[in-house]
C-alpha cells in the first residue's frame, strides 16, 4: 500500500491543533508541490520527535480538490451532508485546507503551527484555529470516556485507510466544531445523562443492548449495513474550550465516507420511528467540512505532474 500519511491512524495525544484555510486564486498552479512538502515535513517532523508523539497530516477539501486535482478525484469525496430535523441542523462550512497537528507538547505543536503557516504565505489564508486537549482520562466535557468504540491495533488501519486503487493510503476525513450546553447538561441527573450516552458515568460500562434507549447516543452511531457488520469509523476528536465555551472537535477518518454520513443522519433525523439522537438536545455543530487525506505518494506524484 502507498505510504499513508501518519496523523491519520496516529494514537491519542495530550494536545491538538487544528487550521483551516483557504487557498488564494490561482494558489493551485504551485499548491500540489507545497502540500507535497508539507506532508513530507510533517512526517519527517513525527520521526525525529518520537519522544513527544508529534503526527499531522494534511486534507484537501471536497469543494476544493477539483481545482487542485482536476484529473484524479476519490470516487466518494461529497460536500459535507447537510441534514436538519426540528432544531437540529448539521451546518457546511467548507474549506479549501486542514492541517491536523498532535503531539504530548504544547509548545512543540504551536512551533509546527509556525512554520506550517510560513510555507502557506501567499498560497492560503487560515480562516479557524483550534487548539484542543486530553481532558482528564480520555474524556469528553460531559465527563463521559469518549472514543471508547474506537478500532484498536492494526484494525485502525482497515477503518480509516482506503485499500486499494489509485486513492489507496488516504482517508476520507470529516470534522464538525460542537459547543456544548454546559449549564443545561450539568443540570440533568446522572441517570438522565448516563441514559443520553448508553453508558455509565463513572466506570464507562455500556448498558446491555435491552438496556440501550432508542435515542441514546450508542443506539443512534453504532450501525450495521445490510451485512451485518458493522458501519465504523476511526475518531481522532478531542475537546477544547476555554471558561467562556467547552465542546469537542470532531474528526472522523475513515475509507468510506457511507459509514459517518449514516451515523450523522441517525443522530440529526433519526430511526424514522421518531428516535434521535438526545445528546444533540445538549450540544450543537457550528461548522463541519468534507475532505480527503492522500497518501503521501498520491501527494509527491501529482506535484510532479
């Protein structure tokens, strides 16, 4: 399989940070030799700082890969699904570029971020930057464990990378921004919350299936297909916020899109039987984009083009 790029099926880190930008007009005549360069810097970055578990990779936007790519395009990559139900909306806000950088040190991801928008001068404006971070053991602000159903071991590979053809070793990644509902969450009693997440609280056991309500949030996102197995996906999210706003930066990679465009649609319009998902009566997405991260081969040939 060509070289994937290595933030993709990365572990957890301490800290996270993530830019958004925008490519200037006519930026795409020299941007595939840049992304090019970026992606080989930032892989180079993780193998000489093992020590802080530094990995990033680089993701081109679904609205922008034609005028970057125009010859080559992964057969799946769609805008970001827009859904709405009653007062659930899943908000587009596209954008040409993310840059996802992780390591266990703060610092050493704000020197990256540096030299990162050094090499887009000229090329890309940052629009959004979210710095995030482990939040107690793997938690999200609701205090619940959060990435529990993740895949582990090798098995993170086989959900986050595509397998084979010309798209094989990238990642169709989404993110979405969600801010919660503190004061309204921490007001709910702990069977209530445990009910919302289908798990408990404090020792993070998941409820027994006939236990599961049909709209708490492990019912509405772990899905089957029509085999049977089941629709995962690899999360790299991570909460971030400050006194002022707390949420979680979501980020799905996977080598189909299909699996977290269901489980968004089972959250925001449900099971068609009047179920959705009741975490979302606490939280909100403000932004979510659609991209793809090639493999680093994908990335050098097209420069060369």
């Amino acid at each position: 399989m060509p070289r994937e790029q290595g933030g993709i099926c990365a572990e957890g880190n301490l800290h996270g940070l993530y830019m958004m930008f925008n490519a200037y007009e006519g930026a795409e005549l020299a941007l595939p030799g840049v992304l090019a360069g970026l992606a080989s810097w930032l892989q180079s970055s993780a193998d000489r700082n093992a020590d802080c578990a530094f990995n990033g990779f680089v993701a081109v936007g679904a609205n922008y890969w034609d005028t970057l790519y125009p010859n080559q395009r992964p057969p799946l990559l769609n805008p970001f699904p827009q859904y709405s139900a009653e007062d659930r909306h899943t908000p587009s806000q596209p954008v040409d570029l993310f840059i996802h950088l992780r390591s266990d040190r703060l610092d050493f991801n704000h020197v990256v971020a540096q030299e990162v928008c050094r090499r887009l001068v000229g090329f890309a404006e940052l629009v959004e930057e979210v710095r995030s971070f482990r939040y107690l053991d793997n938690r999200d602000f609701t205090g619940f464990v959060d990435g529990t159903e993740n895949p582990t071991g090798s098995h993170r590979r086989e959900v986050a990378l595509v397998a084979e053809g010309e798209f094989a070793g990238g990642s169709y990644v989404h993110t979405q921004r969600y801010v919660h509902n503190m004061a309204q969450w921490q007001q709910q009693s702990i069977k209530t919350q445990e009910d919302t997440i289908g798990r408990t609280k404090v020792d993070n056991v998941e409820y027994p299936s006939a236990a599961k309500p049909a709209y708490c949030h492990i019912k509405r996102t772990n899905l089957k297909d029509e085999h049977g197995k089941g629709m995962e996906i690899l999360r790299q999210s991570m909460p971030y916020g400050d006194m002022k706003e707390q949420g979680l930066f979501f980020i799905s990679c996977c080598y189909t899109p299909v699996h977290f465009e269901k489980q968004l649609h089972s959250m925001v319009v449900g099971d068609g039987h009047g179920h959705h998902d009741h975490l979302l009566n606490y939280t909100q997405a403000v932004t979510g984009a659609s991209f793809f991260a090639p493999s680093l081969d994908f990335l050098e040939q097209a420069a060369n083009l």
